[in-house]
C-alpha cells in the first residue's frame, strides 16, 4: 500500500496557475519564480561551471588620498575628516577653526577655498585646486602598497622647480586612511601644540606692534593739539568725517577701546617736572604704555611695557601688568 504524501510544490503550482501565473511557457523563467517564492535558492551557476568567487574590493590609496585632497581644496573639514583616523579625526575636531583651515591650506598651498579638478597625466592621477585665479597642481605618482600601509609620492610644480613629498596612508578597518606627510607623521595633537605656540608668539609680537603703533599715535596727538590726550579713545575713527581732539582718527576703534589681539592695552600721562607754565609742562609729559595677555597662557605668556623714551620691557609676568622696573627687551625681541 501506497501512503499519499502531499505535494505542497504541486499545491503552489496550482495557485499560481489558478492566479494565471506560469499558465504557459517559458517555464524557465516560472521554475525560478517558483524557488524564489518558496523560499528555496536557486543553485549557483557559476560554481557549477568551476567560475572562481568573485575577490572582494580592495580599496585604492590612490583613490582616497585623491578625495582627501579634494576635499581640502575645499575646506571641507567633514569630508577631510573621514579620510584620517580614529585619532587623527578626534584631535582634527578638537582644533580651533583657524587652525584646522590652516592644516587644509597647508596640504593644497592655496589659502582660499577652491574648485577642485580631477584628470590624469601618463596614467597617474593629478588633482588641480583653483581659487582666486591660482591654481596648484598636485600630480601622483605610482602607489607602493605594502599589507596595510601605503605610500605615495606627490609632485608640485612651483615655476620652474618641483617639489615632492609622500603621502602614507594605512589601512583602518578596511578603508586608507590618511597617516604621514612626508618624512612626519601626521600627529593632529602635536601639531595643534605645535600651532598654539606659534599662535601665542604670534599675539605677543602684534601686541609689541601695537604698543609702537600707539606711541606714535600719541606723539602725532601732542604735536598736533599741544597735549597728551586723557584717554586712548580720543585717538580713535570719528563718528563723522572731520578730526578733533576728541577723535582725532589716529588708530582704529579696537586700538582705541584697548584691545590688540588677545591683549589689553593700558595707558597713562607721566607729568612732566620743572616747568611752571602749564602749557609748557603738557608739552613735557610723558606717556607709559602696558600690554598684558587677556587669557594667561592662551592669548600670550609676556607682558610688555613701553614709555616715550621708546624702552620697550618685558617679561614673563603671569598676567600681570609690566613695570619700568622690568628688563628691558634685546633688539631680537623687540621686533614685532
């Protein structure tokens, strides 16, 4: 005896058919229909046939370090972001904006935000960055991959010469990701420390310029009204055209109200002695001028003092105001 087993593939087929699904030919194509419906997959054809698997991707240095450029040309800080590492891209969105647009400059040698443009030379890419009627051009060499590090080497025509540096690049979870500049590593933390000591120095000598600019602001008041002004402020842009000794448009209206880049300006008559007629004795004063960091540490460590004898002095004082007494400043230092 026979047991009936229930040929649930039957039962589908007559659904189908019943639907007016694969009532005809082709039955190919029904057959194929039918598997993926029930859940049954159709056999590989190419390993039938002995096709080797198809290799996964591997991802081109190339390729990323030529959307890294792109994307400082730019200054697309989001896009030039995804192509460092884990570390690198954290101390990257730690920067302060002006420093992250700086390391975006450094990379393209342009200072604008430009158009990128993509083409090949002997096979190699070469990526064009054009802002402001400039144009640099970054030509690629041919990659040197070895396992998970890759090297690159990129040329820049400069007029008549040709600079070359090489990109390294590792591989980081699966993807290139943006490691060394030549000969260094592209350590974000250092170099943001190495920015901010540069950025410091830098505040300290505008604010030694700004001093200078102000004592001689002061000199061009006294010689043109007979007197010292009261305040800072008097030397300041008028409201309206037209100077006078209460605006008397002698410097701008930051230097004015005291402000010089992160420091803060400080001013002060020193009467004159000996005189008895009071014309004469304005004529005589003196001046004495102080420059002390807004935020020790951040906006400047010296402190720096200047009278109208044109001693500068300076010195590291904690934030505090510098004094006459102070050392005076070797010509080097001096210099804004």
């Amino acid at each position: 005896m026979k047991l009936a087993v229930p040929d649930r593939s039957a039962r589908r087929g007559a659904f189908f058919a019943s639907m007016g699904v694969c009532a005809g030919p082709p039955l190919a194509a029904c057959g194929i229909l039918l598997l993926l419906i029930s859940g049954i997959t159709p056999p590989d054809l190419s390993a039938q046939r002995g096709a080797p698997p198809t290799p996964p991707q591997v991802p081109d240095p190339a390729q990323t370090l030529q959307e890294t450029l792109t994307a400082a040309c730019r200054h697309d800080e989001a896009a030039f972001a995804s192509h460092l590492t884990a570390d690198s891209a954290q101390a990257f969105g730690a920067l302060m904006q002006e420093q992250r647009v700086a390391l975006l400059r450094r990379l393209v040698l342009l200072d604008d935000p430009g158009k990128p443009l993509l083409s090949t030379l002997a096979g190699q890419t070469v990526v064009r960055c054009e802002a402001g009627g400039v144009t640099t051009e970054l030509r690629f060499g041919a990659a040197e991959v070895r396992e998970n590090l890759a090297f690159i080497p990129v040329s820049v025509p400069v007029g008549d010469e040709t600079q070359s540096v090489r990109f390294g690049l590792i591989r980081e979870s699966g993807q290139w990701k943006l490691l060394s500049l030549g000969l260094l590593m592209l350590d974000i933390p250092a170099l943001a420390r190495q920015w901010q000591e540069s950025d410091l120095q830098a505040r300290e000598r505008n604010a030694i310029a700004a001093l200078r600019k102000v004592a001689g602001a002061l000199k061009l008041y006294r010689n043109a009204y007979g007197n010292l002004p009261e305040t800072l402020e008097q030397l300041g842009p008028p409201p309206q055209d037209g100077a006078s000794p209460e605006r008397a448009r002698l410097l701008d209206s930051d230097l004015a109200k005291g402000l010089a880049g992160g420091y803060r300006l400080r001013y002060a008559i020193v009467p004159a002695t000996g005189e008895e007629n009071d014309s004469e004795r304005a004529k005589g004063d003196g001046f004495a001028l102080a420059a002390t960091p807004v935020a020790y540490g951040k906006d400047g460590r010296k402190s720096f003092f200047l009278d109208s004898s044109g001693t500068l002095r300076g010195a590291d004082k904690n934030g505090t105001v510098a004094t006459a007494d102070d050392p005076a400043m070797g010509s080097d230092e001096a210099q804004p």
